[in-house]
C-alpha cells in the first residue's frame, strides 16, 4: 500500500450528500472508536454488509485499524479511525482496487487489478 498523488484523479464523488458512506465517514470522525453494529445504528443502515464492505477498504487502506477482534462471541469487532483527512469521505474507485481520498487527492492501492484488458 503505497500512496501515489496524481493530478488526474479529480473525480466527482457518486455518493448524494446523505449517502451511506458520507454518513459512515461522519460517524466514524465523530466516535473515533466504534463497531459496526454501532455504526449501522447511528447511520441507519440497512444491513451490516454495506458497513463491513467500506470498513475492509478504509482498513487496507490505513484510515481504521481493529483494535480488538471477535473471537466467535457476543462482542463484535472494535475499529478505531486513525487518519481524519477532512469532511469528504474516501472514495473506492477503478473497479474496488483503489481508496481515493478527496481531501488531499491521494490514491491508495488496496489490491492489484485482476482484470486484464486487451
């Protein structure tokens, strides 16, 4: 995971002002520490799933770190937030192999593309 800055990733972010993520990022600047059970509830999720899929990225990334893991028992996993880049929420871009981080226009490599074009 190595951070690149290019100039040509100033995208435009799908997400609508209240969407999920911009939501979970806003919880998780506030908590600091937290679990998705507790993140889904505050954002009003649906289903833990969407919460779990944008904690695995952030994760890869560096932005979250599981300061305690469940071992198979009632209490669920606690992640803690350790890089607050600003308000915008990070973006998963190019087909969920790059974390995109608005505020400072850094791209993160979560994994290698495994589809070859061509």
């Amino acid at each position: 995971m190595t951070p690149k800055q290019r100039n040509w990733t100033l995208r435009k972010q799908k997400s609508a002002k209240g969407g999920s993520r911009v939501r979970m990022w806003s919880a998780m600047r506030i908590l600091r520490q937290f679990d998705t059970h507790e993140l889904v509830a505050v954002c009003e999720l649906k289903s833990t799933s969407v919460a779990l899929s944008y904690l695995h990225f952030l994760r890869h990334a560096g932005y979250v770190k599981t300061t305690y893991r469940s071992k198979g028992g009632n209490k669920p996993a606690r992640h803690t937030l350790v890089r607050d880049t600003g308000h915008r929420p990070p973006a998963i871009v190019k087909y969920n192999t790059v974390v995109w981080d608005p505020n400072t226009d850094i791209e993160y490599v979560v994994r290698e593309n495994r589809k070859t074009k061509p």
